[in-house]
C-alpha cells in the first residue's frame, strides 16, 4: 500500500482551495454532488477500496512508471533531466490512474452509466478502459474539431464498447464537450456518474482527481531520491486542466527546495484572445462548469474560445488548486507556444527515443528553456503521455520542416 | 505443462479482440488476439486449469483496419 497517498490537506470541507474551488450548481444538482463527496471521502479511508486500486495500479496500469535519466538531453543542456513516464501506463497517459478511481468509486455507489467529456481523446480512452474493467456503460462526449484531429482515440473508444457523441456547438472543442457531457449529467445524475476528467468542476472532484494522480509523486519522490540521493530541484508539468500537474506536485508540497512549473499554451499568440488557452498566464477569477477558478473571459463574463495545438489543454480554465498556488507563489506558471511544443516533441523523439503527447512536449519544452539558465539543478519532467494519438497530425501540418515527406 | 501446436482463424482471432477490449479493457495486437482466443476455447475444456497467455503487443496499431473491416458486426458505425 502506498503511504501518505491522499494526505493533503486542502480543500476545505466545501471544496475551497482559499477563495477558490467550491461548487456552484443548481440544488437539485448539488444533492446528488454532496452524495459522491460523502462516499468518496468514505472509500477513501476504506482499506479494502485502497487496496483494489494499488492492486490495479500495479497489475492492471503497470506502475510503478518509471523515472528515466534523460542522457541525450542532460549531456545537450548541461544539466541533468530525468522523465517520469507516465507515457508507459496502459492506455498511454496518466488519465487511468483517476479513471480507475472514479469507475470503482461509480460500481460502489450503484451507477449504471460513466460519462464524461475528453479533450485529446485521452481521459476518454481512460475512461471507456475503466467501464470496460468494472463493467460500466460509457458515454464520452468530444468536439467535432477533436473528433476529426484525434481520430484513434475516438475508435480506441468504440472498440471498448463506449458511445462517442460529438459537441458540434461553438469551436467544437473541449469546453464544448464539457458544455454537451454537463447539459446530460443534468438529465440524469442518479444513474449516471459524471467522471470528470481532470481537477476541475465542482467539489469534490477537484480534490478526488488530485488525490488519485497523487500517485505519481508519491512513487516519484521514492525513484528520486534512490537514483540521485537527493530530492530533484525542479518539477515541470503541463496543465490544461491541472490533473498531471497535481499528480506530480503533490507529494512535493511541502519541500521548499523543490521547485514547481506549471506549463500552459500559449497557442498560436498568447496576446490575441482566442489564439490561446493560459488561463492563469492572462485570465482572471470567476465561475463556470461549476467552480471558481482563474478563467479567461470576454467582456461579458461568457467563457472565451480557446486555442492550443494540444487538444489537452485546450480549456479556459484550470482547477482550482491551481489557481490557489498560483497566488501563493508555490507553483510557478509560465507557458509555451505551439511551435515551441512541437519543436521539443521532435526533439525528444530523436534524442531519446520516445515520442510524447504535444500536451507533454509543452512540459519539455519548458523544461528546455530552465535548462539553459544557470546554476538550475536536476529538472524532473512529469512526461504525462504518448504521442501516438498525435503522430499523423503532427507529420501533417509540421512533417515537412522535420524533414518529412 | 503442455507444449504444443494450434491454429486459430481470423474470425475467431477478431472475436477475441473485441472480448478482450470489451470484458477487460485491453486492446491486443492481433497476434496476440489468436492466443487469447485460443485460450478461451482452451478454458471450456474440463479440468483445464489456469492459464497464462502471453499478450505480445498492443492493438494500437490494428484499430483502423480491425474497425474498417470488422466494426459494423461488433456495433460500430463509422461516420
């Protein structure tokens, strides 16, 4: 069993991670949400729950992931870079790990029915893997435009026997199928479980997603400190959402030396609203989906379109917790643009062999960039997942500058 | 311990890759579908015992064409 898993001390009984989180959602709506926080926060001391969820990790997702020394990389940038690979679990991303969570949390509380939304295809993949596992039905809701650009994913899902249903609203992206899944859920709560799919939306998800991916520190924290004798200086992830972000962080919170960045996109130009998603980076507090949080917003207070080449990240807002670091100082967010992203998923393919998600190449690429400034320390990327999902789009609309023909 | 040969063919290897997909969540390559299925038909043998079958290779790469060929009689209409 692994220790201090679900440790941390926030949020608040009501969600809040200081001004931010809570729950703000129609009264029908917040009974059935004040039912799943007082199970989850049940199961969640439960031993017998704990111990399915290690036995899963361990035999069904195959963690521990490893940690490996980024040799090619180190030796280039003069410091030494290490991945966390969550590249390696099944379904090739870190996803599982709060899906499997969620599905067993669903199976114990009598649903029939997962749905969720999915930006990249991943926590969707995840998901419908998770339904499959404890016998669940699955509906995943997606844009059409994400539909079209991770289009494996969306058969991975009909192959797991799930229901694919497309948001064709608005710029047919990731808050459209939060949008499309959240307008469902409202039809029917007491049978179907709404599996979000990162730390965001109303309590308790913010903090059951994160205690779930809190996983990979724990582990992390554990390699590091075999591998090297010491704690790493810095850790990089990327945050659309937050989930993997989190995960990573977690088990690091309380060790000031550590120092933490958060990834965001900067898309195509961070300083055209609409042509980006960093939310933190040029956004400002406010509710939507059911939480408050940094967001970006129009002038009329409506959710701004988004862009980012990583469908991932394509949200315009973050979890909550997030945002609370963030005015705390304790995470550092900077963000990376599209061409930056796809620069450093070549470049980690060709140095070291191992093809990224573009949401991952973010965190890279920024890791990248910290690592040509002096005196940085040991950088640990939290490589959250593969890019096979991401290989013909990618060759299609950037082949030709890496010499693809 | 047992070691010998058997075939399986392509139907059944393909009902095996979706009974695996849909019971347990795991995608194989097809390849390793024809272990799994003859595994399957292994397990309604009496007194068989346990079995371990080795899943060489993820399915990944056969999705397009299991689901362009197949996916109509395992319920999957494309648009």
């Amino acid at each position: 069993m692994p220790k201090n898993i679900f440790n941390c001390p926030l949020p608040d009984e009501k969600g809040y991670f200081g001004e931010y989180g809570g729950s703000f959602i129609p009264p029908e709506l917040q009974t059935i949400m004040d039912e799943i926080t007082t199970s989850y926060l049940e199961i969640r001391k439960d031993p017998e729950f704990l111990a399915e969820l290690t036995d899963l990790y361990q035999h069904y997702v195959g963690r521990p992931s490893p940690i490996f020394h980024a040799k090619h990389l180190s030796e280039k940038y003069g410091t030494d870079i290490y991945l966390k690979r969550e590249d390696l679990n099944h379904t090739g991303a870190h996803k599982i790990n709060h899906c499997l969570g969620e599905a067993l949390l669903a199976k114990k509380m009598g649903k029939k029915k997962l749905i969720a939304e999915t930006g990249a295809g991943q926590h969707g993949v995840a998901l419908a893997t998770a339904a499959a596992l404890v016998g669940l039905e699955c509906d995943i809701y997606m844009g059409e435009v994400d539909m079209a650009k991770e289009h494996p994913n969306v058969v991975r899902m009909h192959i797991l026997g799930a229901k694919v249903i497309p948001a064709t609203h608005g710029r047919r992206t990731l808050k459209e199928a939060v949008d499309s899944a959240f307008g469902a859920y409202m039809g029917d709560p007491v049978t179907q479980f709404y599996a979000i799919g990162s730390v965001v939306g109303p309590h308790p998800f913010p903090q059951m997603v994160r205690d779930f991916q809190s996983i990979v520190g724990v582990e992390a924290k554990e390699q590091f400190q075999q591998m090297t004798g010491k704690l790493p200086d810095n850790l990089v992830a990327c945050v659309g959402g937050g989930s993997n972000a989190l995960g990573l962080f977690t088990a690091f919170m309380n060790d000031k030396s550590v120092a933490m960045h958060g990834v965001e996109p900067a898309g195509r130009n961070i300083e055209i609203p609409g042509e980006h998603a960093a939310t933190m980076t040029k956004g400002k507090p406010g509710v939507m989906h059911g939480f408050k949080s940094y967001m970006l917003q129009d002038d009329q207070g409506e959710p701004q379109e988004v862009y980012s080449v990583a469908s991932g990240l394509d949200y315009p807002s973050v979890g909550p917790q997030h945002a609370y670091l963030k005015d705390l100082g304790r995470v550092h967010y900077a963000s990376i643009n599209d061409k930056e992203a796809i620069d450093a998923f070549f470049e980690l393919s060709r140095e070291e062999g191992i093809i990224p998600a573009i949401e991952s190449a973010h965190a890279v690429a920024y890791a990248l960039k910290l690592a040509k400034e002096p005196n940085i320390g040991t950088i640990l990327i939290n490589l959250s997942g593969r890019g096979d999902k991401d290989i013909d789009f990618v060759v299609e609309n950037y082949g030709k500058e890496y010499g693809i023909n | 311990m047992c070691l010998s040969s058997r075939t399986t063919n392509d139907k059944e290897a393909i009902d095996a890759f979706f009974e695996l997909s849909r019971e347990e969540g795991i995608i194989p390559a097809i390849e390793s579908a024809h272990a799994v299925a003859y595994a399957l038909k292994l397990a309604k043998e009496p007194n068989i015992g346990t079995i371990l079958i080795n899943l060489s290779g993820r399915g990944d790469k056969d999705i397009d064409f299991v689901v362009e060929h197949y996916g109509k009689e395992y319920g999957i209409i494309q648009e």
